[in-house]
C-alpha cells in the first residue's frame, strides 16, 4: 500500500498548526494567563514552549518521518518484538478517547452556530443564557445529533487521504480561521473600554507567579501542542525528507501561541467593555460572550463569525484525531482508508454516547466520583496523555537514542544544525522529569 505525503510546506503547517489550534487556545489559555500575571505569565508560557515544546515536537515529527509509519508502526520499525509498541498503541487510545468527548464540545459549537446564523441565539435574553446552555447539552437527541455532524464532517474530510483531504482542507480552513479572527480582533479592540480586557490579559505582574502558575504554563504548552496523543508522530510519516523539521516545529508553535494570543484579544477587550466578569471554559463560550454579542452593534454578525471561528478551531483538531486511528488500522490491519475511516467513526460515536448523557439522563452516573465526560476527560487527557508522552521522550532520548534522533533532523546533514547536546540534555533528563511533574500535578497526586 503505498504511503501518501504532504504536497506543500503550507499543507505541512495548515495541518500541523491546525491540529495544535483548538478550543484550549480560546477558552482556557487567555483566561489563565490574565489570571496568573499577564505577560509575566505569557512570558514564562513562551519559555516552556521553546525549551520543551520545540525539542519535543522535533522527537514525535523525527519518529514519524524516520519510519514512515503510524504512531504504533515507528515503535515496531525500530524496537521490533519488543514492548515498545505499546507507548503507540496508548497513543492512538488515547486520541479516540478525546476525539469522543472533544466531538461533544464541538458539536456544541455548530449548534450554537446555527442557532447564532437563524437569529434565535441573540434574542435569548442574558439572564436565560445559562439556563439554555444547560437545556442544550442536556438534551441527548440534539446532541447526539450535532455531534453526528461533527464527526461524519470529520470523517468526509479523513477518508479523502492526506493531499486531497487533510492537506486540501487545511489549506482552505486555516486562512479563514485567521482572517476571521482578525476580523473579530479588530471589533473587538475598538469598543469602548476595551483597554481594560487589554490590561487583564498583558499586564506585567511577576508577583502573580507562583509554582502552581509554573506548572499550569507547562501542562498547557504539553496539551496545547498535540503532544503525547500520536497526532505529530502521524503527521510527521506523511513530510518529505527535505523538509526542515526544527524551522517547522517553529512556525507550528508560533502560529498556536499567535492564535491563543488573538483569541484573548477579541474575548476580554469585549467581556470588559460590557462590564462582564472573566472567566474560563463553556460557561465563557456559550454564557458570557453571548450576552457580550447581544450588547454590541451588529452583535448577531460578530457572534455568527465567532462561533465560525470555533467550529473551524474544534473541525482542524478533530480531523488530526481521527487520523491517528484511521493510519495506525489501515496500515497494521490492511484496511483500505474507507472503510477504517466508516468504522472507526462509528466507534467514535458510539463511544461519545456515554459522555452526551452524563450531561441529562445518566448525570448520577459516578465514576470515582466524576461523571462520564469528566473520568473519560481526567484519564485521556490528564493521565493517558502524559505517561505516553514521557515513554516517547524515554524511548527518544535513550532506547533509539538521541545520536539517531538528531541524525534524522539534520536529513544525515543536509540541514547541518548545531545544538546536539542541548537537545540530548532535555530529551534525556529534562522532559521526562517536567512531564512527570505535569501528570502528577494534573492528576491531583501532588496539591499547590
């Protein structure tokens, strides 16, 4: 079966970035870095990006390139019966879990989407705003509905391949999602008052750093970079050896820190310009920046865009979930593209129905004390996610080794960089150490 690649190095970074650019840009960093020193923060975030995010993305795209495989594929190529396969099948486990409750929220998105283009979102009176939020996602047959569309939305761009889907897509969402953010930033940056969303999101206040800030601004730059989940390893399979890998990494990370930046700019310059309190998660998306769009000029307009802007945010990250299982099934098992996507969709769904209905008919329904959605959230993201994602770092760092890891960047000196024993010294000893601190901070084990 012969393996497809990226055509372009805008078809690269259109998917790569894409993946990494997601609701966590929109909805969580901006809130926690006004509420943990502003620019301080964001200064401390950029710093984890560069020393952490870079040499580890550089490892995943490096597996992936170096084998031609998927995420379990470049384990067995170069540890062939050995256990290693294992780190790429909780990888793949790991994006599937995700991608069922992540679907969820994005088909939250699109609801709100039509609801915002028929008009019926902006007449819903502030005070209901919550209320309505909560009769929506409990509601299991709207849901199950929406969440549907997102998936076989997903799926129709997956079962294309990677020039004529993955890449073709990219290319054409990811210019919408900037220019439609640049739309949003600029309204938003001229209401009155906006200076004060301004200040709380870029304001200087290194007092405001504390350990738990630290390590909020490294789980972040871990999450937010699609790392661990075998999206980048997957990715990397489909670059052309030519490709500069550590530029790449660069431009990715640069375009998701510059998105989650414009995000900031175009929520808090209005959540403060019409006097409303700051905060993170669903209740900013679907209860606070709808009454914002309701005191604005033109607010049904601006809201309409705005919940285009998310849906194309939530589509770009659910189409490189979806890929990681549909490569790892198609190439291990055999199975043309089709017909894993059909199923592997399918799973998907199935697996999404437990979580919709956490949220109504089985919101009793604990799991050490969680509801679904939260326990399938906590052991993907918070548990699954890192533990694979310090195993790459091991295997990188001393079972391949570091040596062959950085031969495969240079393209065995075609792109002659200096660096070696900076990038041998975190890959070996530094992000093993910092992703244990991340899971044990993340899963409650150590408490700030």
């Amino acid at each position: 079966m012969k393996r497809e690649n990226f055509g372009s190095k805008f078809g690269v970074l259109a998917a790569a970035a894409g993946s990494a650019i997601g609701l966590g840009n929109i909805w969580r960093f901006p809130y926690i870095a006004g509420k943990n020193g502003g620019a301080a923060f964001i200064f401390v975030y950029i710093i984890f990006v560069i020393v952490m995010g870079t040499p580890l993305m550089i490892s995943e795209l490096v597996l992936g390139r170096h084998t031609r495989s998927n995420s379990v594929g470049a384990y067995k190529v170069l540890r062939p019966n050995s256990k290693w396969k294992y780190t790429g099948i909780l990888a793949v486990v790991t994006s599937f879990i995700i991608l069922s409750f992540y679907s969820i929220i994005a088909g939250w998105v699109f609801t709100y989407l039509q609801q915002s283009f028929t008009g019926k979102l902006i007449k819903v009176v502030p005070d209901q705003l919550e209320s309505y939020f909560v009769s929506l996602s409990s509601n299991a047959s709207s849901a199950l509905f929406w969440n549907a569309i997102v998936i076989g939305l997903t799926a129709f761009i997956v079962i294309s391949g990677i020039k004529n889907g993955i890449e073709k897509y990219s290319k054409v969402l990811m210019p919408i999602l900037f220019f439609t953010l640049v739309a949003l930033m600029i309204r938003s940056l001229t209401l009155d008052g906006a200076k004060e969303g301004l200040k709380f999101l870029f304001k200087s206040d290194f007092s405001q750093l504390t350990t738990k800030s630290l390590l909020e601004a490294l789980g972040h730059a871990f999450y937010s970079l699609s790392l661990g989940m075998g999206i980048i390893i997957t990715y990397g399979s489909y670059i052309n050896r030519e490709e500069n890998l550590v530029s790449l990494s660069l431009q990715i990370i640069t375009a998701d820190t510059l998105m989650a930046l414009m995000s900031g700019m175009v929520i808090f310059p209005a959540v403060f310009a019409y006097g409303f309190e700051p905060q993170s998660g669903p209740s900013l998306i679907f209860i606070t920046l709808p009454a914002v769009f309701q005191a604005m000029p033109l607010g049904a307009v601006f809201e309409t865009l705005f919940f285009l802007l998310v849906g194309i945010a939530s589509i770009t990250s659910t189409i490189s979930l979806l890929e990681v299982s549909v490569s790892f099934v198609t190439e291990e098992f055999k199975i043309n593209r089709k017909k894993a996507t059909a199923l592997l969709a399918l799973g998907v769904f199935i697996l999404s129905i437990p979580s919709t209905l956490s949220f109504g008919v089985w919101s009793e329904v604990q799991l050490f004390g969680k509801n679904i959605f939260d326990f399938m959230d906590f052991m993907a993201s918070y548990a699954f996610l890192t533990i694979g994602g310090c195993l790459t770092c091991i295997f990188v760092g001393w079972v391949w080794g570091s040596q062959n890891a950085f031969q495969e960047l240079t393209n065995d000196g075609a792109h002659p960089m200096k660096g070696y024993k900076i990038y041998n010294f975190i890959i070996k000893f530094i992000a093993p150490i910092a992703i244990g601190l991340i899971f044990l901070y993340s899963t409650g084990i150590i408490k700030l």
